[in-house]
C-alpha cells in the first residue's frame, strides 16, 4: 500500500516539471536571478581597492618628493591629486572626494638624509574599515618600494633593516572575484532550494490542489519525492550555469575536481530542500513561507556562511550561531575547491557536517508530513 | 443492524465530534453527528456557511482526524485505514483542486497516474468522461483560462478517472451558471444509474437539495433533520400559502403579513407573498391574511427551505411572537423624516463597456435604476456583476459608455458621488481584529465623522443592527450572519442615498438572510435606491427589477414576474427564475450560432 509507486512518482514529477516550465517565476528564480547575481558580484562589488583618490600634499617640492609623488602616479591602486596645503586636502578628505592624505611636510628631503629617516604622514578615512586597511597597506607598500628603488640607485643602505617579503597564497591575484563567485554558488543553490520549493508547496496549499492530491492513494513520500526530484535537477541546472560563468566569464580558475564540486553541491542541494519542506510544513501560505525561507535560510547564507564576511573576526557568539548553518559548510568548501584544490582535511568534515544537515533536515519534514490537514 | 443492510450503508458517522482550535478560541465544527449513506442514493448534505459541511466531508475521506466518534467507509474505519478509503473514494475539494497551469489533459493524466489507473484503460475511460463533460474540444486548454462551469466539470472528471465506489462533492456548485449547475446534475445521476455510485454532496443551495434522492440538514455542526425531501416537507404540508394583494406594494403587504400572529414566515415571491403559518395553529386561510382588504391567498406545496425555516425558527424558540418590526434604518438621525423620492433615474448606465487587455468582462450594458427601487444584478461568477459593481462606485472608469450616480457623471465627478453612495463588498471588507465599535468608528471617520455625530451614529447602528451585545468582540469571531449586519452597518454610517451590496448574502443562513432582507425593504422604503448581485434565484424574486448577466453582457431586464413571462414555453408554462435563466442563455447561444 505504501510502497513507492513509479507511475504515481512519474506523475508527479511530470506535474511539477510542466508547472516549472510554465511559471516563469521560478525560470527567473532558478536562472535569471543566478546570472543576475553573478554580474552584480562579479563586476559591479569588488572588495579590492583600485583607483583609490589619494591627496599627496607636497609642502616644499624638491627631485625627492617628486620621485616619491611619481610613484603614487604610476600606481593603478592610487588616483592622486597633488596639493600643497594640508587645510585643503584635510577638506577633501571630509568631503570624501578622497579616501586618504598623504603628508610630506617641509623637511622631508632633509630628514631623509638623515640616518632616522623621513617620516610620512598618512591620515585615513577610517568610515570603512576595510577599504581603510587596505589604502595603509598600499601607501607602506609604495613607501617601502621607493625606499628600495633610491637605495638601490644612491648605493646607500636604507634606514630599515628588516625587508618584508610577502607572498600570497590561494588567490595569488588577491582578488575578490575569486572568492565571491564560488560563495555566491551557495547563496544561488540556497535560493532554489529552500525558497523556491518552500513558495511552491505553500501555493499548493494555498490553491486547494494539495487537499485533492491527498485523497487520492498517493503517499506522502510520493508527494516529497515528486517536489525533490525536479528542484533537485533544477538546481543542478542553476549550480551548472553558475560554475560556468564563474570559470569563462569571470576567469575563477577551479583547482579542485569538478566532480568533487558537483558532489559537494548535490549534497547542499538536499539539504537546501530540506529546508524548504520544512518550512512548508509549517507555512501554508506564500508570503508567509517566502518570509521564513528568506530569513531563516537566505539571509544567513549571505551574512553568516564566510561568503562576504570572514567567520573568524565575528563575535564568539555569532561564530557558534554559524556551526548551525549548512551553507557555512558549504562555502568552506567550494572556496577551498576553487582556489585551493582537493584538500581532503577541509572537505571531508564539511561533507560530513552537510550530509549529517541533509539527513536531519529531509527526515524531519518526511515526519511533519502527514496526509491531515492539520 | 443486519449484514445485507450495513452493506446497504456506505459511509456511516456515529456520534462523531470535530473541534478546532485556534489560539485562545475552540471553534465546534461538528457536535455530535450521526448519519449513514446508502448505497446507490444521492445524499445532500446542506446547511448555510460554517455548519460543518466541509468538515464532514474532510473527516469522511481521512483528512481530518475526529476528536470522538467513529466513521466507516465501505466497511473501513477511516482513521485506522485513510490509505485504503482514499483508495477507493473519489472527492472534489471546494475549488475542484486542479493545477491551473496545467492543460485538461495533463489535469485528468496526473490524477489517472495518481489514481493508479492503468495505461491500456485509460483511452476509453477518458474517452468516455470527456464526452460526458463535453471537454472534448478544449482538452489542449490551461485549466486556469475555463470557465467557472468547465473548472468544475474538468474537477469532477479528475476525480472520476477511476470510477470510485464512494464519490464526495464539496460545494460543486457554487458561483457556477445555471446551465453548468443542472448539467452537473445530470452527471451525477448518470453516474448514479450507470455505475451504481454512491454520492455524497454538500451544498449551500436548497434548492438544490430538492433533487437529492436524500438530504441532511446541517446547522452549526449539528443534524437538524435527515431523510427523503418529501419526508422533511411533510409536516409543513397544509401549513404553506401563497397570498396576492394586486394594488398594494409587495414590501408593504409582506410587512403586514409576517406582522399576522398566525404567520411563522413571509418571503416575497415575484408579485406575491408566500407565507408559512405557525404549526398547531389550524388556522383558516384567510386569517393569515390578518383582514388585510382586497388579499386573496391559496395553498401551495411546500418546499424544502420552507421546512429548513421552520425547523430553525421552532429551534429558536417558537411562539415567542419574536418578529420584530423591521428596523428604521433613518433611526434618530436628522434624515429621519425622510428624502423626498426625486423623479427619474438615479442610476443610468448607458452602453457601458469595460474591456481587461481583449477580454469584454462587460459588453455594452444598459439599465436605469429609479430611486427607491431595489434593483438586482444576478448572473453566475465571471457575468460583469462585480466589474460594473466596480464602476457604478467609480472605482474603475468604463471603457466605453456614459455612467451617473445621482446625476454625476463618474468620469468627472467621481469623488463627489461616492459620498453619495454606501458600498459593501463581497467579503464584508471588515478589520478582523478590531472590535465591533472599533469598526463602526473606523468607517465613519472615513466619511468624515467625528465628535457629537459619529457617537450619534455608531449608538444608531449598535440599536438598528441589534450589536450592542457584542460592541466590544473582534470582528473577526462574530457568525457570519452577525458580519454581515456589521458590514452592512458600516456601508450606512453616512447615510447614502444608493446602496450596493455585491453578494451579500452568500453563504449564510436562510434566517440571516430573511433578516438582512427585511433591512434592505426597510431601507428601500424611506427612498434609498439599492443595487444588489446575487447568484441566488430565490432571491432575485425579492427584487423590484432586476438585470440577468452572463458572459458581460445584459440578457434581460425587467421585475422578477415580467422576466418568467417572457420565457413561458410549452415545456415550461410557469417557469421558476432558473428555468427563465437557462432559457435566456440557451436562446443567446442559439442566435450566436445562428449569425
């Protein structure tokens, strides 16, 4: 009686694939709104610095500051104007037309000669943090090169011993883009999985169709499965399109197995679902479930998961609040298998950790599911 | 009972209750219901809006789980084995469950699967049910762009892919058009006769109660009586009279006559009054006529909603002499004495159209409405009613035509008119969770009330509408009879001078609706013009003159006697409203066919 019947599943399946087809939210949903996210992060938010308005203010221009101020010129990470009152440049800085001061006061040539050093005044607008971090890293770094250079040419030791090398790992280009388009994988996979198939549940309760599906011999696996089935492979269809942009039209490079990355997905996929259903256990209407999904799964997918924000510098609190969260899992490891390759260490909990959340989440609305109405 | 008749029984409720409960409220769907349904027979069960049909019917097929009691489907009980009584039981939810982005093939395909039914019998049983429904032409069409009457059959149909033992229907037939309704019911009878179904249907209609081979009356979850029409009709036989008084109003001669001690009940009938006279009283005839000159009266069959009144007003507490004299809508308020009738019409509608993209959801209407004239629209869901309803309060400008309310033209003064006009839509547009009083004071700041007048006029609805008793309960949990005074109240705060109410009446009971139509008399009376939609025949009757609309356009006008007079025919020489209805229909599709 209750066993699973392949002509009720393929009905069902069928049923759901044509309303797919014919409802074009879910088309935007499933494929629009994945294009159109990965156009706005890939080329619209950048969380590189490039270009950034500096003011140089020169207060007596002699060969150094000229050669110091070539250097800030010949960078694509500053955009300078040259000034020669710090009043003037202070001005710019509260009007925000730039992001930083870079002072040499008038004796800089000749505390330069001088074994302690030249000092160089740097006033940052502080307002966001991290673009602030960011311009004092690129003026030390100018400063250092330049130090560097005039040695090199003048045959005379600098000032500062230590020479810092850096090297960086994973994302050698150190750009955004790298890191957001795999992250954005997530949020895509998130979209479709618990808010689309939490909005189309609730319009069947909503239409009066789910009352007619349960009185027929139908079980309500059956009517699980039937949702399962279609978001899953539409999903996979989204997650496909995405990866593809992601590697041709934004240059990601992929270092892991793609079949690592498909699997990964699939299983975030489930657990996506997962989510939904349960939702639609409760929520029986489409505005209410729309809500649950958005906060409860989309939201945190976009703030919590390390997709934008790194999970290390939140509050503890926050940090244990995110162990809750399968996408968390699931941006470990697409960022790891797109810049780092198959690192098995990383993977294999985060697997774990996604399959335990697919299980938990797939059994419980299987259990919330009955064939009542109340 | 004996074997060989509790196979004859093939859904039996013993002593079954149903509660809901909702926050702080419990709200008793079903009491302590008993029933049993034979084998072969047409049972209707019927009652108004929240008498537990639905519920019923839900515990019936497994959905709902009953709290005591026990119900037995063709020898299952329905708890321990829903999966195998739905197996065997086919049921049409209240909107027909289908998916409106889906054809009618691939509608009737997904339940075939469902159903189980297997492949190499599905062309002729398709075949079969197509016919029958006459889908046949529009197997390719969403199921979303059919009318109401073909969602309802493609519903049905889907529910009969594979012929079940035990076929419930769930309000089949509301909203739908009087063709598509009687068609229904030839169904089912065929169904009946040539696959031995059992049915079982719920509706809100009495009329359509009449043709059940068996009826259950249901009244706020409880069984109000049960057995063959005729069997229900019995003790009011002798006691049913339809009286005439030629030269005098109906509204005025119908006040007189329920004011007779004599008389349990008084409706009006196109240009007559049909009365039921209080049980035990053998009174003669002419007494009920409480010595009203030039009346005459004779006995008529009784019907079924007759005998549903009865029932309920004897419930109520029979011999109380409770009629009241019917409420003075003008009450204490400075309009008391009354306008004087103007002259002419007060509402012209003059070729209107109103198009949405390429569809005409009103076609070229027109019709006048004089003052104090109770004037009703009536038509099947989808006719224009609500979309000229819309109009007429300027709500939405016309396409096409030139439309006045008390002689302001909608496209210029809009504004100036709707003062000038009370409107109370089909869900009674009330605040749930304000209070009674909460409501009354809301609607009437909204027309710019205040102070000394507003408390005028709220103390003037709580004693007119009888709500003072419930002043300070959330709208929201008052019976649906008591909403719908509510918002009829508010719709009268500022006193208009035309009144719409677009189905004001469905779904409630036939005592609510008595009540709510002597208000309207009453108000009609002091010279308030009042539009009114309606999908109930019976109660066009209660109209001075009336329009019938299907498809957008106007198909007839004129009072309720004149409209049955221009369809007599041979096969119908006294035809009901309906019969009038479905002649008007079938010779517009004749011409069309003819051109």
């Amino acid at each position: 009686m209750s066993a699973l019947s392949r002509m009720r599943l393929r009905g069902l399946v069928r049923k759901e694939f044509y309303q797919i087809l014919r409802d074009p939210s879910s088309i935007a949903i499933a494929f629009l709104l994945p294009v159109f996210l990965l156009l706005i992060f890939g080329y619209g938010i950048s969380l590189d610095a490039e270009h950034v308005p500096v003011a140089v203010v020169v207060e007596q221009p002699d060969v150094e500051t000229a050669s110091l101020a070539a250097r800030f010129s010949g960078s694509s990470y500053f955009a300078p104007v040259f000034l020669s009152d710090l009043g003037e440049a202070e001005n710019a800085l509260r009007e925000r037309r730039v992001n930083a001061i870079v002072h040499l006061q008038q004796d800089f040539s000749r505390r330069l000669r001088r074994t302690d050093g030249a000092p160089i005044q740097l006033i940052v607008n502080g307002t966001d943090a991290n673009t602030a971090r960011l311009v004092i890293g690129y003026v030390q770094g100018a400063w250092q090169t330049w130090l560097e250079q005039r040695a090199a040419e003048s045959g005379v030791t600098p000032g500062t011993p230590l020479r810092i090398d850096q090297r960086v790992w994973f994302n050698s280009e150190l750009r955004s883009r790298n890191y957001l388009v795999p992250g954005l994988i997530a949020i895509i996979m998130t979209l479709i999985g618990a808010l689309l198939t939490a909005l189309v549940m609730a319009r069947e309760w909503e239409r009066g169709t789910m009352e007619a599906l349960m009185v027929t011999p139908v079980t309500m696996g059956e009517v699980l499965l039937g949702k399962l089935v279609p978001y899953f492979l539409l999903g996979l269809g989204s997650m496909a399109l995405s990866v593809a942009m992601g590697l041709w039209l934004f240059k990601v490079p992929l270092l892991g197995s793609p079949w690592l990355l498909f699997g990964v997905s699939a299983l975030y996929l489930l657990a996506a679902l997962g989510m939904g259903l349960l939702i639609s256990t409760v929520a029986k209407n489409q505005f209410v479930a729309g809500m649950v999904a958005i906060i409860t799964t989309f939201l945190p997918a976009f703030l919590l998961s390390g997709f934008i924000f790194d999970i290390g510098s939140m509050p503890t609190v926050v940090q244990v609040i995110t162990r809750f969260l399968p996408a968390r899992y699931f941006v470990a490891s697409l960022q790891t298998l797109f810049l780092a390759g198959n690192v098995w260490s990383v993977i294999l909990p985060n697997i774990a950790a996604l399959t335990v959340f697919a299980l938990l989440f797939l059994g419980t609305s299987r259990c919330l599911m009955h064939k009542r109405l109340e | 009972m004996s074997p060989d008749a509790a196979a004859q029984v093939v859904l039996e409720l013993r002593d079954v209750r149903k509660q809901f409960v909702a926050g702080a409220r419990t709200l008793t769907a079903l009491r302590s219901v008993s029933l049993s349904v034979r084998r072969g027979c047409v049972t209707g069960l019927i009652g108004p809006d929240g008498a537990g049909k639905t519920s019923l019917m839900r515990l019936a097929v497994g959905l709902l789980e009953p709290d005591k009691g026990q119900i037995t489907v063709l020898g299952r009980d329905v708890t321990r084995e829903a999966q195998a009584v739905q197996a065997s039981v086919g049921y049409m939810p209240q909107r027909f469950g289908l998916y409106e982005d889906l054809s009618v093939q691939e509608n009737l395909d997904l339940y075939a699967d469902l159903q189980g039914v297997p492949p190499s019998s599905r062309a002729s049983r398709n075949g079969q049910l197509m016919h029958m429904t006459g889908l046949a032409r529009f197997t390719g069409r969403l199921a979303g762009r059919l009318s109401g009457g073909m969602k309802q059959k493609l519903g049905l149909a889907c529910t009969l892919v594979r012929a079940p033992e035990l076929l419930l229907l769930d309000e089949p037939t509301v909203g739908v058009d009087p063709v598509s309704r009687r068609e229904l019911w030839q169904i089912v009878y065929r169904l009946v006769r040539e696959e031995r179904m059992t049915v079982l249907l719920s509706t809100a209609y009495l009329d359509e109660a009449e043709r059940c081979d068996e009826i259950v009356l249901l009244h706020e979850g409880e069984i109000l009586g049960q057995g063959r029409p005729a069997e229900l009709r019995e003790p009011l036989r002798g006691r049913t009279f339809s009286a005439s008084s030629p030269g005098r109003s109906n509204r005025a001669f119908q006040k007189a006559l329920a004011a007779v001690p004599g008389v349990l009940d008084a409706v009006i009938q196109a240009d007559r009054v049909r009365i039921v006279a209080r049980s035990g009283a053998q009174l003669a005839p002419d007494r009920l006529l409480g010595g009203i000159e030039g009346a005459t009266i004779e006995a008529v069959e009784p019907r079924l909603e007759d005998a549903f009144v009865a029932m309920l007003r004897e419930r109520a507490g029979a011999g109380e002499g409770r009629e009241r004299a019917p409420p003075s809508p003008g009450g204490a308020s400075p309009r008391d004495a009354g306008p004087a009738p103007r002259r002419g019409p007060v509402i012209e509608v003059r070729n209107v159209s109103r198009q949405f993209g390429q569809f005409y959801a009103v076609r070229n209407a027109t019709f006048d409405v004089a003052a104090g004239e109770v004037f009703g629209l009536l038509g099947p869901n989808g006719a224009g009613k609500s979309t000229t309803f819309r109009m007429l309060c300027g709500l939405l400008p016309a396409s096409a035509g030139v439309l006045r309310v008390a002689a302001l033209d909608l496209r210029h003064a809009a504004a100036a008119a709707r003062a000038r006009i009370g409107y109370m839509s089909q869900k009674f547009s009330l605040y749930g969770n304000l209070s009674v009083r909460e409501n009354l004071r809301f609607f009437s700041s909204a027309y710019n009330m205040s102070g000394a007048r507003q408390g005028e006029r709220i103390e003037w609805a709580m004693e007119q509408f009888e709500l003072a008793a419930m002043a300070e309960m959330a709208s929201q949990d008052l019976s649906l009879g008591h909403k719908q005074r509510l918002a009829m109240a508010c719709a009268l705060m500022h006193e208009p001078e035309i009144l719409f109410l677009d189905e004001p009446t469905s779904g409630v009971d036939p005592m609510a609706r008595r009540e709510f139509w002597s208000r309207i008399n009453a108000l009609a009376e002091r010279g308030v013009t009042i539009l009114v939609t309606t999908h109930f025949m019976e109660e066009a009757e209660y109209c001075d003159r009336l329009a019938i609309m299907a498809d957008g356009e106007v198909l007839a006008i004129g009072s309720p006697a004149e409209i049955k007079r221009g369809q007599r025919s041979e096969g119908h020489p006294d035809p009901t409203m309906e019969d009038a209805f479905i002649a008007l229909i079938e010779n517009r599709a004749r011409g069309a066919a003819a051109t």
